[in-house]
C-alpha cells in the first residue's frame, strides 16, 4: 500500500538525467528492473525509494520483531517484572509481563486486595492527522470483582455507567496534556477492575495504571504520570485513605501530576480555605512525585523503545507563509467582539489561507516583488554548418545555452497541515493580544467579568427556575421536587443499594453555540460538567431530616462562550431558591484561565492569570481551572492543564484572584429580578413525615402491600413510603388527602384497649362466622354472629348487612394484633328476670361462664360444631340442672374472653338435629369455658 499523508507531488527527477540519445524521452528510474543501470537481485522494486527521505513527513512505520532477535521471557515475550512502590503509609504492587503480553504495554495495580488492570495499545496505520490526539480511555468495574453479578435483566456489563465515565476522564485529563504533538496513530487505554476489597478505591489506581502502561508502551510522550487521592481528617493530610477514613474526611481531592508539575485536579470539599486546599495539593504533588520516580527506573529496564519517527510534523516553513498571508487580517479578526461575527470572521480568513495554500499555490511576497526568476533555456542546434553565437550566449558545441526568463514555481501544502498551522497561529495571535494590549477578545482587562444578569420565576409550572446570563454564557436551571421513588438508584460494585436525593444533569446542545449537531444520550463531557456542579451545590443543601425532598436540577446552556460549567451552579443557585429549598447560603462559579510562556509575546516572564475565560481563551490558553464556593470557601474545584504543567505558586495566585471574582459574582447575584420566591411552589408536592412504632410498619404495608394500596387509592395520595425505623413519609398534591391518609394511619398504627367502645361504625364485610367492622378509617375488627345479638342468629345476613353502622366493643386483642368486637355487650338487658339471675356456684363442671373467670383457664381453641353433635338451647336459669355435653380438648380453635354477664344461660338437656344451625356447649376437662359454635377462621 503505497499513500502519501501530505498529499504532497512524488518528487521526480529532472528529465535530462535520464535522457538517453538512442531512447524515447520516457523516464526511468535507476532501480527500476526495466533501466540499464538496475542492479538489485531482488525480482521486487525497492520501495524505500518511494518513501519520503525524511522522518519527519513520512508514516510512522511500527518496527516489527525480528526472528533471530532474543529475549528472556517464554515465546519472544519480555519478562515478568514486579516492583513495590510506597504511596503514603502502605505500598502498591506493580506487575508488568504476567497479564495482556501482545498488548503495547500491560500493567496490574495492587493495593489491598484491589487490583486494577491496564492495557495501551495503538493502531498500526496512523489516522488522518488532526489537532485532537486520538486517544479514547475506557475504565470499567467488573461486578465479578467484588463477587457480585449485575442487577438488572442482563446479567453482563454492558454502557458505562455515569462513574466509570468520570474515572475514564480522569484517566484521559492528565495523559492527554503529555502526549507529543503529530503523532497520530489511533491510541487505546482499557483499565479494569479485577478485584475489590470494599477499602481501598479504583480510581486513583487505574490514573496511576495508566500513566506507567503509557510509559512503557511505544507510545511517544513527555513525561510519566500518577495520581493519588487526599483526604483530610482533623488537620492530618492522608494520601490514598480507605473509603472507611474517608466517611470522616473533609475533604476528597484526586491529584495527577508529573514528578515535577501538576497536571489535573478535581476536589470537592465542605467550604475550606484555599490555604487548606493548596497544603492538600502540595501533600499530593509530593507522593505522585515518589511514584514517578520509581516507575521511572520500571520504564528504564522494561519500557520499550518510544515511536520517535512516526511523529508528522507541518512543514516549519508553513507558519511564517500563513502569517505573511493573514497576520492583519487575524489581528483585525481578533478584535471583534461578538463571538459569532468572530468566528464568521476566522472561519472565511481560514478559507482563503486553504484557497492560497492548497489551490493556487503560494508565492512568497519577495519574490514576486523582486521579478522573474532568471534561468538557462537548454536547446540543441539542429543545424550544424552554421555555427552563430549570439551576444549573451554561451557556445559549448552542440548545445547553446540561453538566458530566459520564467516565474517561481509556487508551494504547495496539504489542506491538514493549513488548517493545524492556521488554529496555531491564531493562538499565538490572540495570546500575543492579551499580553502585549493588556485587553482580551471582547475588551476585558485580565482580571475583569463579563456582565452578569439572572432572572428567577420563568418557568410558572416548574417547582423553581432561573436564567442566568454572563457575558454569552448562559444557562437555564430548573428544579423539581419528589419523594424517594424519583430518587436515582446506583449500582455499584459495593452492593449495597445507593440512592442520590439530590442530582443535576447538564445538557449542552448544538444549538447553543450556533451549530449543527449530534443530539441525543449525554456525552462525557456533558456527564462530567453535571457532576462538578452537582458535587459543588450538594454541600448547601438541607440535611433530609430538614427537606425530605427529593430535588433534581436541570441546566439547560441556551448560550455558550465559555464557563458553562460554572453558570450552571450560579443558575443551580437560583433555581434551587426559587423551588423554596433552604439552603445553607448562596454559592457561585467561576472558571480561570492561563498564559503561561509570557514573555515571548514581550511580557516579563510571569504567568498571567485570566478570570472568567471565553471560549477562545479557554482553547488557546494553558490552563482551565473551574472554582466553586462563596466568600468563606471552595466547595469543588476543577483544574486542567494543557502545557507540562503549573507550579503552586502559580495556582495560588489563581486561587486568590477566583476568590475576588466569586465576591463579585455574589454581588451581582442579589441584584437577580425578579428575585427568586423562596417559597414551595403550589405546584409541588406536599411531604408530611410521621413516626410510628417500627412493629407496627408491617400493619401499613399489609400483606403483599394491598394495604399501603388501598389507602394511596382511597385518598388520592401519590406515595405512602415506609422505613424499618418506622418513619412514614406521605406524599401528595393538595393538604386534604395527606390528612385522610394521615387518620388512616394514625388508627392503623393505635394500640387500642380492651373495653374501648366505638359508636357508629360501618361494617365493611360479611361472613359466614361474623362481621368486619371498621372502627376507625382502615382498621376493622372482627364482630362474630355470636356476639352481634342477643339471640341466637342462623345468619349475619340475616341482621345485618354491608354499609350499616353499629356501636361495639373491644373484647380481645391477640397476638398478631387482631381486634374481636362485640355488639351484643353493648345492648340493653330487655329480660329482668335474666338480668338478676345469679350464675351457678356450684362445681366447675355445672358453670357455664363466669365474669370473674380468668383467661388463662380458658382453652385457646374454638371448633364448628354442626347441629347433630350437639344442641343448643336458650331458656331461663331453671334449665342449668342439665347434664353437660363433653367435647374432646383438641377441637378446641379460640379462647373466649367475653363476660359471662353478657350472654344468656345455655341448657344443655336438649339437641337439635337440624345441620345449619350452630350450638354452644362446655368444656369436660374441668374448665368453666363457654365454647362459641363458629366457622373455622385459624
């Protein structure tokens, strides 16, 4: 496969050296099997020729092993090869060789019993050149590593969860600032989980993976990195602490650096000084310091040797033609304001460089001032006799040279390597801009801010929204509240079930910066930014005893010019105001910029620091660092560094200046009109949280959750959630229907007493033993047929029926907390003669029930007993002589509780035969126990 990446001509020799008197003029090259001068052996033309001479613009050919090349490790594979390394108050094992051997480079990361694996491999054929480096890093977490399997319906991992995003670009930030520029072979970094101990976190160890895979794969970079974790715990700085030390930390910053600059930073906080965070920093700078330096003395007996040539430069000379051709131009560009007429502006110089450079051909000013080139014109003279030298010829023989005159041939380069040199080159403008005039872009001095303006109240169905404005930046933030069921579940490889009350999701459309473009699932990017400002509100929000809300944000850019990020936690702010949240105080964002090498654009060397960057300061400049907080702290913090890396007196100068801009930032805030309301919505949802005793929960839920069903059902309620704790949480729309599922609980949940009486209640249900009725709004209680009359009833129905009201009373509570209730006790004693009747005293067998019988003489147990068996008969005290019937002890089902005075004297002298009647009789075992005919009910 022959190709030419600069889309250069094939450069030929000139004609007369090939010319020969006896052949056509056709041209032949030396080593060519069809020229007289071939002399290889070899029946295929040698390519090299056909290559470009120099490195520097060729392909970067990917050098092979050869056969008879050794090595000590088993089928041509290097050795396996361990080193510890100190990090903090423990060691990391490295392993290189065991795992992933056909891969560029492979690593094993061990602390604990947590093992990250790392693999870097590149592509064989470099891409289309670019100015993104094509790097793509993928980390994963295998449930397998924690002894678990995936929860939902597809038992394999599959997308990337919204954390391993995170961790893949925190891989991704730090290597991408060292790799070389031109080197353009596709690049690929998987990193997985293998092992998980719960105590020691991934994350930072598949940073520190990836640095040393990096390393000591072919890959061409600058420098190797690490990254470790710091926590704070009291006043003590811990590197890499477990997840136990870091429940109690203060403080979760991961670090990525060099062995001598930093490189990344993200870390969030609960308002500490930045003195605090750059003491932090120091602390983490130095352990990855000590990392680096022993992968160092890895990379130097295993690394393998650095693709160099591969690297594929633009032609140095193409910077100078691009700046002759649009240096006034770009400076006049660059002074426009607006950023869409800007780009406008940018975007038909840059087409007219690429019409020079690529189609017309380029000639350089000098040159075409200072006339035609002066050549010799090569000529034979066909007629031989006549031999005249004219003034100004040269004679030699046969062939007469002649001065003439021709034009200088123009250059011509490839479109790729326009478009790279023609963005540098406008960086290298707009740096020089800012250095030497002391204004940006859009007229700001260094440390100025855009103009701010915020609205609240736009939304009027929305819980809060907010519209904040900063420069062109702009972002619409609008919250809703819950309950827990919009709470976002998060499977992780702990197993134990996460849910995150409070969340905000960023969303970046094309639309927002004037383009076309893809849209659909969030990008990385995109989930990034919404964890930064997420993670930077989340300390202001109320504890849930406070706000048990569930409260998602959304921020909407409408408007993009840099430092979206941080307009989505000022519009957060607002927004989550406006929704009525309490929080703790107000909070903004600001994003901070760099021009690190000053003084080749005249300065005196210092870096200069930019607040509140744009777009195009973001892109041409040497550092992104994103601050969150108030006047008091920083709440999340966020830097990038595209260059080889800040010093901490560099950071700390940008830390201060963040400081000022967030007081400024705060200040305009309070201007917002109109303000937000600081009230809930009427169109949010209403929370009333009540406690109950935890064993009475199950009483809610009821059996298969039926009960918590109906109520939501009966009352209109949108969600009854309980807790073991027994904490009931009541959510709906309007104040009415909480107050009648309130009630319903409340009685569900009473301990009631025996002896409590209850007018007026409905019965809901009919059976063949009894009636249910409700005593209060969901609790009902069991009524039996023999306690709904004085006399005796075949049937309920017969009595009673759905929807009739009653007043009872409450006889007995049993175990399961079931409720026995009479009707009959409360009834007026309609027969004197019954009502002054005295009970047998005699022996206990002659007794048929008695008020001061105790329970614990009862039997537990009542049976159904059809007429046939036994008879029942209800008469005056004078049949009590009767003989008693005897009924054996096991069918016994339910001890009666209720008081002999209540219920009419039984003779046992006569039986009935008919089969749908049901009858009474005593126990023989010796106990004076009335046992009440009913239907088998457990």
């Amino acid at each position: 496969m022959l190709a030419n990446p600069n889309n250069s001509r094939l450069h030929c020799p000139k004609p007369s050296q090939f010319l020969h008197p006896q052949r056509p003029k056709c041209f032949l090259f030396p080593n060519c099997p069809r020229s007289p001068c071939f002399t290889s052996k070899s029946k295929f033309c040698n390519l090299s020729l056909l290559l470009p001479r120099k490195s520097g613009k060729g392909f970067g050919i990917r050098a092979l092993a050869e056969p008879g090349v050794s090595t000590n490790g088993p089928q041509g594979y290097p050795p396996p090869y361990s080193v510890k390394i100190p990090v903090g108050d423990r060691h990391i094992l490295v392993e290189t060789g065991h795992i992933g051997r056909q891969a560029s480079a492979s690593v094993t990361v061990t602390d604990g019993e947590t093992i990250v694996y790392t693999s870097v491999c590149l592509a064989d054929v470099p891409s289309e050149p670019s100015d993104f480096f094509p790097l793509s890093v993928h980390y994963q977490e295998r449930f397998s590593a924690a002894g678990r399997t995936s929860g939902g319906f597809f038992k394999r991992e599959g997308r990337a969860k919204d954390h391993e995003v995170l961790i893949s670009r925190l891989i991704d930030r730090p290597l991408r600032p060292t790799m070389l520029n031109g080197f353009y072979h596709e690049t690929q970094i998987l990193s997985w989980v293998l092992s998980y101990d719960g105590l020691h976190s991934p994350d930072s160890l598949a940073v520190t993976a990836a640095g040393i895979a990096v390393a000591l794969s072919e890959v061409p970079n600058s420098k190797t990195i690490a990254g470790v974790r710091v926590g704070l715990i009291g006043d003590k700085f811990i590197v890499n602490p477990t997840t136990k030390e870091m429940e109690d930390s203060e403080l979760d910053l991961l670090l990525a650096g060099t062995d001598n600059a930093i490189l990344m930073i993200e870390g969030y906080c609960d308002f500490l000084p930045e003195e605090k965070l750059l003491q932090a920093v120091e602390v983490g700078q130095e352990a990855v310091r000590a990392i680096c330096n022993e992968v160092e003395a890895l990379v130097k007996k295993c690394g393998k040797a650095k693709m160099l040539d591969a690297i594929k430069l633009p032609p140095p000379e193409l910077y100078n033609h691009v700046e002759e051709i649009a240096g006034d131009e770009l400076v006049r560009a660059l002074q426009i304001r607006d950023k869409i007429p800007r780009r406008k502006a940018l975007l038909s110089l840059e087409g007219e460089v690429l019409t020079i450079l690529t189609e017309k051909g380029y000639v350089s000013k000098d040159v075409a001032l200072g006339g035609s080139e002066t050549i010799p014109d090569i000529f034979e003279d066909e007629d031989e006799d006549e031999e005249v030298v004219v003034d100004g010829e040269v004679d030699e023989g046969d062939v007469h040279i002649k001065p003439s005159l021709r034009k200088s041939t123009p250059l011509f380069f490839s479109e790729v390597d326009v478009k790279l040199v023609f963005k540098e080159v406008t960086s290298k403008f707009l740096r020089r801009r800012i250095v030497e005039g002391g204004r940006r872009s859009d007229g700001r001095s260094p440390d100025e801010i855009r103009p701010i303006n915020s609205k609240c109240g736009l939304l009027p169905r929305a819980h809060g929204s907010a519209l904040f404005t900063r420069g062109e930046t702009q972002s619409l933030a609008v919250v809703t509240l819950g309950d827990k069921q919009m709470a976002q579940r998060i499977d992780n490889l702990v197993g134990v079930d996460e849910w995150k009350r409070f969340y905000l999701q960023y969303t970046f459309p094309p639309s927002c910066v004037g383009e076309v473009g893809r849209n659909g699932a969030p990008s990385r990017r995109e989930i990034g930014h919404g964890m930064l400002a997420e993670r930077a509100l989340e300390p202001i929000l109320p504890s849930e005893d406070d706000f048990p809300y569930t409260v998602r944000v959304e921020s909407t850019i409408t408007e993009s010019n840099g430092s979206s990020s941080m307009a989505s936690v000022c519009g957060g702010c607002l927004a989550l105001q406006d929704a009525g949240v309490p929080i703790k105080c107000s909070i903004v964002g600001i994003a901070m910029g760099m021009v690190l090498e000053t003084e080749e654009f005249g300065g005196d060397g210092a870096p200069l620091i930019l607040s509140d960057i744009t777009g195009s300061e973001d892109a041409s400049g040497d550092m992104d660092f994103k601050v969150a907080g108030n006047e008091d702290g920083v709440t999340a913090f966020q830097m990038d560094i595209k260059v080889s890396g800040i010093t901490l007196p560099v950071m700390r100068e940008a830390l201060l200046q963040a400081k000022n801009g967030r007081k400024h930032i705060i200040a305009e805030m309070l201007k917002c009109s109109p303000p937000p309301s600081r009230t809930l919505s009427k169109y949010a949802p209403l929370i009333h949280i009540m406690k109950v005793k935890p064993e009475k929960v199950n009483l809610i839920i009821g059996s298969g959750g039926k009960k918590v069903k109906s109520i939501i059902e009966e009352t209109g309620v949108d969600a009854i959630d309980t807790q073991e704790d027994g904490i009931v949480k009541i959510t709906a729309r309007d104040l009415a229907s909480i107050e009648k599922s309130k009630a319903i609980i409340t009685n569900l949940t009473m301990v009631p007493t025996i002896g409590d009486i209850y007018r007026n209640c409905e019965i809901k249900s009919i059976a063949p033993y009894g009636v249910f009725v409700e005593i209060a709004p969901g609790r009902e209680g069991l009524c039996h047929i023999s306690e709904l009359s004085s006399n005796w009833l075949a049937k309920a129905e017969d009595a009673f029926k759905v929807g009739d009201h009653i007043d009872v009373k409450l006889i007995e509570v049993n175990e399961k907390g079931q409720l026995r209730l009479s009707h009959r006790a409360l009834l007026p004693d309609t027969d004197p003669e019954k009502a002054s009747a005295k009970q047998p005293t005699g022996d206990a067998k002659d007794v048929v029930g008695s008020q001061e019988t105790s329970d614990k003489g009862l039997p537990k147990k009542m049976i159904s007993i059809r007429k046939g068996d036994l008879a029942e008969n209800i008469s005056s005290p004078k049949n009590n002589t009767a003989e008693n019937t005897l009924l054996p002890q096991k069918k016994f089902i339910r001890r009666l509780v209720t008081p002999a005075k209540d219920r009419p004297n039984i003779n046992k002298d006569k039986t009935k035969k008919s089969s749908s009647e049901v009858v009474n009789s005593v126990s023989s075992n010796g106990e004076n126990t009335l046992v009440n005919g009913e239907a088998n009910i457990g």
